[in-house]
C-alpha cells in the first residue's frame, strides 16, 4: 500500500512537473502561446496540490479551483494558508482561456507572475514531502 501510494504521489507531481516545463516551453515559442501557457500553470499547481492531497490521505473531488484544494491541506500544513491567494489568482487559467470568447490575450507579465505562483508552490510541496516521493 505505501508503495501504491508512493507511486501515485511522485505520478501526480511528475504531470505537475510536466505541466510547468510545457507552460515555459509555450511562453518562448514563436510567437509565444501565452493563453494556453496560462493553462498550464494552473494545471501544475493542481497536480501539485492533489499529490500533496494523497500524500495526506485526504480525499477530495474533481475539481479545478485551486483554493478549495489549499483549504483541503491547511490541516495537514498551516504554511498552505500563505498560498491561497496564489491559488486565486491561477484558478481563473483553468478554463478563461480555453475556450472562445475572450478577446483580450494574455501579457507576459501575467505569464510571468503565474509561472512563478506555480513553481513556488510545486517547490513548497515538494519540501513537504519523503525524497522517495518527489519526481526525479
């Protein structure tokens, strides 16, 4: 069971890992492709935050809003309440530039605070966690 679980939590934060590589390599690209960049961040922070989640044996549901999942781990890290502003602010990434309708691209600024709230909190679940667990 623990190796399971090992197994599931490296999983998610490799697809964490995955997603800010993918999010930076999009941001550089000619021309850049900042919206769905955006995505990504958002992505990571998710995956992140839903590893940690195992880690801590919580379950929670599907969803895509950063702040319920930082309100799921506070109890397991009070350090997790410093991030749910971050979490605010990168949920929206999830679906506001997914889809149609939004006529107003991305800035580079944007990107740049995003990618920077994603790696920050990957690296701070990462400090959380059993070396055994973290991706390689």
């Amino acid at each position: 069971m623990i190796e399971a679980k090992t197994k599931l939590v490296r999983s998610w934060l490799i697809k964490s890992k995955h997603d800010l590589a993918s999010a930076k390599v999009l941001a550089t690209s000619n021309p850049p492709l900042l919206d769905t960049a955006l995505y990504h961040c958002q992505q990571a922070a998710e995956k992140a935050l839903k590893g940690y989640l195992v880690f801590c044996d919580q379950e929670f549901e599907r969803v895509h809003d950063l702040e319920i999942l930082i309100h799921l781990s506070i109890p397991y890290q009070s350090k997790m309440n410093e991030w749910i502003d971050a979490g605010i602010q990168l949920t929206p990434y999830a679906r506001i530039y997914r889809y149609p309708g939004y006529t107003i691209e991305p800035s580079k600024k944007q990107f740049d605070e995003a990618i920077s709230m994603a790696e920050g909190l990957y690296d701070f679940i990462l400090s959380l966690l059993p070396g055994e667990m973290r991706p390689e």
